[in-house]
C-alpha cells in the first residue's frame, strides 16, 4: 500500500448491454454510485447482477454501453485495468492461498513485490495498517485455518491493502455468523461515511440492505426495475421491483406446537467422529416434537454436517441413541419408510439424486418397488414411474424440459423442488432437512419454505439445520445453536435474539 490515502470515487455505467449470442443477459442498464456511498444491487439469480458487476470490472467486454468514473469516460478492457483505477472486488468464494498466512497473502499480492521481501519492514508496515482497520485479523496464521469470517474479512483488507476505494461485494455474508456481517458491513458502511470507500454490494438479504445500504438498484431478468432510497422503501416494495407482481408463496399462519405434542425424534448422548476424525460431535439430548419446527444454527464446520449424516445413516456413532416415535433408528430404508422419515440434505444433486438418471426416476426414489399399499411389488413399471413423477413435476411447479432429462440438466431451485416433491409426498412424521434454500432464487426460496412450513402444520416434526439465521427465525419454532460438535444454547422463537445467538455461534458464551 503506497501509505497515501485515497478518497472514495463515484462510479457509472450507461447503457450498458451485454449480448451471449441471442441471449441478451443486460439491457441498458445505468446505474450511479455516487462517491462515499453504500449501493445495493438487489435480483434474483439470473437478473443480470454478475453480468453487470462482470462488465464494470474487465472480466466481460460490453456489447454496447459506457464506464464513468468520477465524472470521467474510461475504457476498462481487463480487471488489472480497473484495479489501476481503484475498483475491487470481494467474492463469495475465497482467492486467497491457503498455505500462506494472511501477512504473505497481503504482500504477495501487490503489483511490484521485492524479489528479497523485508519482512520486519514489511511486519510494521502491515502493523501500522492494520491500526487503521477496526478489525483485529491473526495475519500469522496460515489462512487455511482461519474461520470463514476471518477469511472473509481478510479479502476485503487486501482489497483495501491495495488502495481500492471503490468495492464490489459479492453476497459478502453468505459465509457469516449475524455478529460478523454486523461487523464486516459496519466496518464498511463507516469507511463510505468518512468518505473513504465506496461500496456496490450484490445482497439477497433484506434487513442488511436496510441496515448498511443508501440506495438501491434492482434489475430483473437483464433490465433495470428500480431504484431507490433504502430509507423510502419497505421490504415489500423492494420485493416487487424484484419479483414483479407474481404473488409470494405466504407461509401459513401458525399454531403453536402443542407442549404435550408426540416427540418423534429423540436423540440423547450421542457421540460420533467429524469429518477430521480429530474432533467428535457430542449431542446430549435433543427432542423434537410433532408439529413443531426445531432449528439448529451454527457456523459452518461446527459438527451439523456430521450431524446430519448419523440421522441419516452415513456416519456411524460410537455411542449414544436416535429413536423415531419410540423405536430405535439406525435410517434404513425399511426404518425411513416404516417410520415415515424423510431427508432433504443441502446440495441435492450431490447428496440426494442420482445426477445422470432421470428427472422420472429420481422423484421415485422412495415408491418404484411398492404398490399403492406399501407392498413390495414384483414388477417396477415405468410407466407408473411416470405417472407418478409427472404429477408431482406439476404439483411442484418442477421445471424440466422432459420427465426423461436427466436430473443433473435442471437449474438449482428445480432440482430442490423435485427433491422435495419427493421427501414431501405421501405420509411425513419425521422431515430433516439442512440448508433447503442454498443458493436459491427469492421466489424460489418462498415456495421451499412455505412447502416446509405446510407439513409441519400436518403434523410432521422438522429438525432444521440452516446457515441462514433469517431462515431460522422465519420458520422455527425453537432454535438451538451448535458449536464446536455440541448443542450449547436454546431459545423459544418468541423470545430469540438475533445478537445472542450469534455470540453463542462464534463461540463466545
């Protein structure tokens, strides 16, 4: 870092257009972000967001369409361009080497490194820096063992290591604890009100939105449908400009769980390795009754994923029980079936279909080899197989070019619905799920959640393990916070609080 301070800068695009072949992706967009100021980029996936971002930064050449930075006309043909200006961006994957601690990351970085580094000038430069940032980061620790947050908080210290005062973050908190993103955005919203940074952050998530950001742009399939002042815009409104007038999937109004209610998942003292086979998970008692949704938030790596795999047959434990409605579990397919269980595990293409067959024959997973009594039939009928996933294709809105594509050719929120349309019809007592809307557009998450909520009020009991805390609050009914392999905090929904149970998130009871 050259040690001089630079200033925030405004940054405008105008007309900007890109074309893939006949696929227009933007369509004359211009937005301003004026200089010192906190700008949000709101879409669902596939509204042109990236295509955007990609086209200001060098990585895309527009089809048509003009750069102004600071009032000036420029012509950025490669990334390195816009870094020379100033521009830099913060992704939702890590690029740092994770070999090399955060202090050889920043300086490896810079454009002109010495052939000889001089570390203890180097280590009081870094030091002096980092004085200036309001947050502490271990920059002696190989970032392979840093945290997420740290992770995250790291790339945008390099960006502003290397003087860029105009940033572009990509969903920057879809890796944080609700305390991080507090801390990671309010770092960021202070350096644009002190003037010294100017921030374009592409976000799914309303409340951060309302809590960092100015003003708000919106594009929707390519084009621009709004903008505006956070401070004259309500959730709802900027819903619209996002979704257009398509009605959202409302979540049923709920009962509360009846406290006498049947507990259908019991686990208690349960001891199992995690994937390092260093640590082990640890969950002393845990009960989950009919008609209720039960929450589990935490960290990724903080034992959930191990968690999940013991529910579902895939990691075996050392010590300790699961039972369903009074009978021991080991997650057989007899078991799920006898008992009504169902699983719909994050990343589904991977951990839930088989991706090379068919959209037909994965949604019938659980049904082909019985009748309509739950019989072992002798014969598998394909055209039952048909039959079947074609109602439920139409049931769940599952978008596919033919029941016979296979699975793997459907976009995201698609293979989610098929997944679900399969773990949710038919009897469900017992539905683990984790992560269901990772990654998911805003309609789609809706029509996911509302789906989740509806067989909880059928009388399914739901264990939810989520990443997302807005998930959690939205649909729990208790919450319980897992760190470090063990259950360490429970709180009804009524009474939950968004700043405690990050702080039992992170670690810090």
């Amino acid at each position: 870092m050259s040690g001089t301070h630079r200033r925030a800068i405004g940054v405008e695009t105008i007309g900007m257009t890109m074309r893939f072949g006949a696929f227009t992706a933007l369509d004359d967009v211009s937005i301003k972000v004026p200089a010192g100021s906190f700008h949000a980029l709101l879409g669902e996936n596939g509204a042109g967001k990236s295509t955007l971002v990609k086209c200001m930064m060098g990585f895309y050449h527009p089809t048509s369409g003009d750069m102004l930075v600071d009032g000036h006309e420029v012509a950025i043909a490669s990334p390195r361009d816009a870094s020379a200006l100033g521009l830099g961006m913060v992704y939702q994957h890590f690029t740092l080497v994770p070999s090399l601690t955060g202090a050889e990351n920043l300086v490896i970085s810079r454009e002109k490194v010495p052939g000889i580094i001089d570390w203890r000038k180097e280590r009081a430069a870094l030091a002096a820096f980092m004085g200036r940032m309001p947050f502490k980061l271990p920059l002696d620790v190989k970032v392979a063992e840093l945290a997420a947050g740290e992770k995250q908080k790291l790339e945008i210290v390099k960006q502003l290591y290397l003087g860029r005062n105009f940033l572009v973050l990509d969903e920057p908190t879809s890796v944080l604890t609700p305390g991080e993103a507090q801390d990671v955005l309010g770092l960021m919203r202070g350096m644009t009100k002190a003037g010294d940074l100017t921030v374009l952050m592409i976000s799914h998530k309303f409340h951060e939105v309302t809590a960092f950001a100015d003003d708000i742009t919106v594009l929707r399939k390519g084009r621009l449908t709004g903008t505006g002042k956070v401070s004259d815009l309500s959730h709802k409104e900027m819903a619209a400009m996002m979704i257009g007038d398509q009605p959202i999937a409302a979540l049923d109004s709920r009962a509360a769980p009846k406290p006498d209610a049947e507990i259908v998942l019991k686990v208690k003292a349960l001891k199992a390795p995690d994937r390092t086979g260093l640590k082990s998970i640890n969950i002393a008692d845990l009960g989950v009754r009919s008609g209720e949704i039960v929450g589990i938030a935490g960290i990724s790596g903080n034992g959930q994923k191990e968690f999940l795999e013991v529910l579902a047959g895939q990691r075996a434990h050392n010590t300790g029980e699961v039972w369903v409605r009074g009978m021991p579990y080991t997650a057989t397919r007899a078991e799920a079936r006898e008992l009504n269980v169902r699983l719909i595990p994050e990343e589904p293409l991977k951990n839930a279909c088989a991706p090379k067959m068919t959209v037909a024959e994965n949604i019938a997973f659980r049904t082909f080899d019985v009748d309509g009594n739950g019989k072992p039939v002798s014969w598998i009928s394909a055209g039952a197989i048909k039959s079947f996933s074609a109602r439920l294709v139409q049931q769940f809105k599952v978008k596919t070019a033919s029941l016979s594509s296979p699975i793997a050719s459907l976009s995201g929120g698609n293979v989610q619905r098929a997944v679900l349309a399969r773990e949710l019809t038919g009897e469900v007592d017992l539905l683990i799920v984790s992560n269901p809307c990772f990654g998911l557009d805003f309609s789609a998450v809706a029509e996911i959640r509302a789906r989740i909520m509806k067989a909880r009020n059928a009388g399914a009991a739901v264990l939810l393990m989520s990443e997302d805390l807005d998930e959690l609050l939205e649909l729990s009914d208790r919450i319980l916070v897992m760190s470090d392999g063990a259950l360490v905090y429970e709180t009804p929904i009524a009474e939950a609080s968004v700043q405690t149970i990050g702080e039992h998130m992170a670690g810090h009871h």
